[in-house]
C-alpha cells in the first residue's frame, strides 16, 4: 500500500433447467370442453431486489468522523491511495458496498510528514463499533469483528485482506508498528475487518 506513512513511497503489493410422451396404445377421441370461465392467470414481475451495491464516495467512523473516499489504483500491483492524508482509497479491484461477497477494501494514512492521517482514528477503533459506507444516497453499516496487526510483507499474500472470494465484508488499512525510514517507513499494517449489517439502503 503506497503512502500510508511519512516517508512511504513504497506501497504493498495486492493479489492482486422437456416435456415427454407416453410411447404406445392408440389415442382415443376427446370430448370437447367449454371455455373455462376462470380468469387467466396473471404475469407476474419480479420484486426489486432489495440488493443495492454502490462505490464508496464517504466512509464515517466510530464517532461520527468522516472523509471523502476517492478509488484507489492498482499501478505494477501496488495499491496506491490519495496522497491527502484526511482522503481515503477504495480499492477499485475489490467489492463495492452492498455487494453479496468479497471484501470492500479501504486504504488511508496514518500520517504525512506535516499532519496525522484520517486513518490514524483506526488504532482506537475497537470490535463491536460500527462503521458506515455512504454513496450515491445509499448507506452500507459494517460492525468490527477484528482490529490486527500485520507485518508489511505479508499484508497481502496472507493476511486475507483483499479476497474476493469471501462473505461481504469492510476492511479497513492503514500503517503502524515501529517506524524505520532506511526501509522506507512503518513496518507493520493495522487491518481493521467489519462484517455488514443487514443489506445497503
């Protein structure tokens, strides 16, 4: 993940339905029958489904602190995210809010080299709070099941943040851990993991 610390130009790399007849016999002679007097039957219309998927344009935090989310590219199998560090990435290779499956992919800084990172909030984010998605007037609640921390190498080839093939779900990532600017800045990844509730509205 590009630019999620003071120094970081680094960035992690993402994981990137016949009809049959009876044989034999001879047919025998119908009667003809009256019309039926029964009305015909109706077509039905499917319901709307009460599925609504959208892009992240907002993301509010435990607490009611927000900022804008603006996509987040993939560039040589980095992720990079805005370089302000109150905006924050969505992940436009992963699921949208509202989605039945895979993972909402959210990326920010912890800080720059002038301010804190909107995403600083995430490491007094606790399980059980409540995450809200907001975009083209739909809203998507997430509740936290998992706040860890992941060393930086391995923030995507195990740590499972950016499958696809999971239950729905919010992850939410920012830097943290020690910080060693010779090797390019933090040295660990906070993941913040919330599971939906109920469908998008």
């Amino acid at each position: 993940m590009a630019g999620c610390s003071a120094e970081a130009d680094g960035a992690a790399p993402v994981p990137t339905a016949t009809v049959s007849f009876k044989s034999g016999g001879t047919p025998s002679a119908v009667e003809p029958t009256a019309p039926s007097s029964a009305p015909p039957g109706r077509v039905g219309t499917p319901a709307p489904s009460q599925r609504i998927s959208f892009v992240p344009e907002q993301v509010v935090l435990p607490g009611g602190a927000n900022a804008p989310v603006l996509p987040a590219t993939t560039v040589d199998g980095q992720l990079r995210v805005p370089a302000e560090a109150q905006r924050v990435g969505w992940w436009d290779g992963g699921a949208q809010a509202g989605d039945p499956f895979g993972s909402v992919v959210l990326a920010g800084h912890v800080d720059t080299k002038t301010e804190l990172g909107f995403f600083a909030r995430l490491r007094n984010v606790r399980r059980g709070e409540v995450v809200v998605l907001n975009g083209s007037g739909h809203t998507a609640s997430y509740r936290v099941v998992s706040v860890v921390s992941v060393r930086k190498d391995a923030l995507a080839t195990k740590s499972g943040a950016f499958d696809q093939t999971t239950d729905h779900r919010l992850v939410l990532i920012t830097c943290t851990g020690a910080y060693d600017a010779s090797n390019g800045g933090y040295e660990d990844n906070l993941v913040v993991t919330a599971q939906p509730i109920g469908l998008a509205k």
